[in-house]
C-alpha cells in the first residue's frame, strides 16, 4: 500500500479496515469530555447530524488539498457507505462516547495519518493528513455544519449559555487531533472569522467537483440505492445552509424559493425522527456503527466512574504510552 492509499480525506475510513476502536458491548469508564447535559451531546445525538455530515463533506471540498487527497485513496467513491459510516463514528466517539474509546480512536486515526502524503496536483505542494492546519480545517467544518443544520433544522439556536459551552467544546475536542488548540475558535464570532480568513485559500477544482456531488448526488451504483435516494432528497437542505459564495463558485445552486421552502419541510421531517427509537433506526440504515455509540451513551449502563475528563487525563490513563507502561 502507497502513503497516499492511507489517506480519506477525514480518516476514519481506514480505522474501519483494520478494526474501528469503539466496542459497544464494554462498559463506558466514564462520561467523556463532556457530559450527557452538555450541548454536545445533544447536536451530536440529533438527527440533524446527518444533515450536518453531509454539509461538512461539502464544504470540506472546497480545500484543494483534502480534494486531492480524497481523489488518492478512492475511499469514498469505491465504498462510500463504510466511509460514511465511519467517518461519522469517529466524530461521534469523541462528542459523546467514553475517554477510553476516544483515545484509543484518536491515537489509530494520527498513526494511519502520520504515513499519509501526497502532492496536491494544483498548486504542486504536498499535504500531510496530520498537517495542524488541515485537521482544524476539518474539525471546524465538521462541529460548525453539525451545529449550523441542528440550528436551521433541528430544535434552533441555542442558548448563549449553551452555545458558549458548545465552542468551548469544540476546543477540548480539538486535542484529540492534530491542531494547534491556540488556533481553534472559542466563539460564533471567531468561527465567521476563521471560515473569512481561511476563504482566500480556498477554490473549485474538478476533485472538489467530484467529492462534494458525490456526497449530495451519491450513484445508486456504489451506494446503497435507498441511501443515494434519501440523500439526494436531503440536499437541498444542505444547499440552502451554504454561503451564497460558496455556491456561486460550486454552481451547487438552486433558487431562493426552494431554499424558502426546503427549510419548514426538513423541520418537519427532523422532528418527526427526533424520538430515540425512530432516530436509531434511521441512522441504522447509514451508519449503523454511529448508532451502536449513540445507543451506549444514551441507554447504556451508567458508567464506572461518573466523571467528566480531560484529553490530557484520558491520554494518562488510556493512551499506548500509559498503556505499555502499565503492562495491560
């Protein structure tokens, strides 16, 4: 296998090829970074979070780099559903499953990283999937389109108290990958500021053209056809959350009144799938290891210790380090 055949773009795609940390059946050691009354946990668990992965694949498109390295592996065009799957999972085990489980998905998801580069054929300059720039690229996209659809589609804004937590959040969440947590938005204000000051880096190319309708108009062909189906029903929605520059240059456009009419319509379907049992089943169908994490932190035994932790102690305590040191 070549460096760049390591690479998916996020990365958790080849975590689920050599077997994704996450084990539902083992007890939770505790209750993560955050908490079950956090406002992570609750924009992580909605069904708004679909919405919100698709987004962020969208969006993430428009970095040349990420384009080219997703172009290298093929991952999402030859097995689009495990990288769904997966790259949801990922994202999810840190927002709301147990500090082991995060540690050891974050330390799999670095050391696949660490072998993946390539050259971005555009510019002629290589990219490294651990790049501190390029995993705060991917970590802000991913947190701010998951909140963005929860907002537009799902319950609304949160509380100022709530939404301060939520970036606060996003911080500490940013430890568990490569970035730079000096660099991470601690605010909306920051994050309209990071996403206009990132802009000027930012362009189409023919892979950026191919990652995102590959995500908003996936073929029957290599997804599964029910899937390919709903999401091409979803991606209006997704459009309509988009800044108008962003589908100008795409041409991933559609016209105000779909946008004026989309919104109410994917409100109304959102609650309707909002009660657990109905939201697992759905999210079951896309990515049935997302819902394994859900249903643990949700329904799950209490955890052994009813605790909140930081990455520094889970690191300690969970990490290979400490885990070679202890014998275990």
């Amino acid at each position: 296998m070549s460096p760049t055949q390591t690479l998916t773009g996020t990365g958790p795609r080849m975590l689920a090829r050599q077997g994704f940390p996450f084990d539902a059946t083992r007890r939770r050691v505790d209750h993560g970074f955050f908490g079950p009354g956090s406002p992570t946990w609750k924009v992580w668990t909605s069904p708004t979070a679909l919405l919100g992965f698709q987004r962020s694949i969208a969006v993430e498109a428009f970095d040349p780099f990420l384009a080219a390295a997703v172009t290298d592996t093929q991952g999402i065009y030859t097995d689009p559903m495990g990288r769904l799957d997966s790259t949801l999972t990922y994202f999810t085990i840190v927002a709301v499953g147990d500090s082991r489980s995060a540690i050891e998905a974050a330390e799999l998801l670095q050391k696949v990283h660490a072998r993946a580069t390539g050259i971005e054929p555009v510019s002629g300059k290589r990219y490294s999937a651990n790049d501190p720039d390029s995993q705060l690229w991917i970590h802000m996209t991913g947190w701010h389109s998951v909140l963005k659809c929860y907002e537009m589609f799902g319950p609304g804004k949160l509380s100022a108290e709530d939404e301060a937590r939520y970036w606060a959040d996003c911080v500490i969440a940013a430890e568990l990958q490569t970035c730079d947590p000096a660099k991470v938005p601690t605010s909306r204000d920051g994050v309209r500021q990071y996403f206009e000051d990132e802009r000027s880096r930012l362009c189409w190319t023919e892979h950026s053209d191919r990652l995102a309708r590959q995500i908003l108009y996936p073929p029957a062909t290599t997804t599964n056809p029910m899937i390919a189906a709903v999401a091409r029903r979803l991606t209006p929605a997704v459009i309509a959350t988009l800044p108008r520059w962003m589908r100008q240059l795409s041409s991933i456009d559609q016209n105000a009144a779909i946008d004026a009419a989309v919104i109410p319509t994917m409100r109304a379907l959102m609650a309707s799938v909002t009660p657990l049992p109905i939201r697992t089943r759905v999210a079951r169908l896309a990515a049935p290891s997302l819902v394994s994490v859900w249903e643990n932190a949700l329904q799950g035994e209490p955890p052994l210790t009813d605790t909140i932790v930081t990455p520094t102690e889970a690191r300690a305590r969970y990490g290979r380090t400490a885990v070679a040191a202890s014998g275990d």
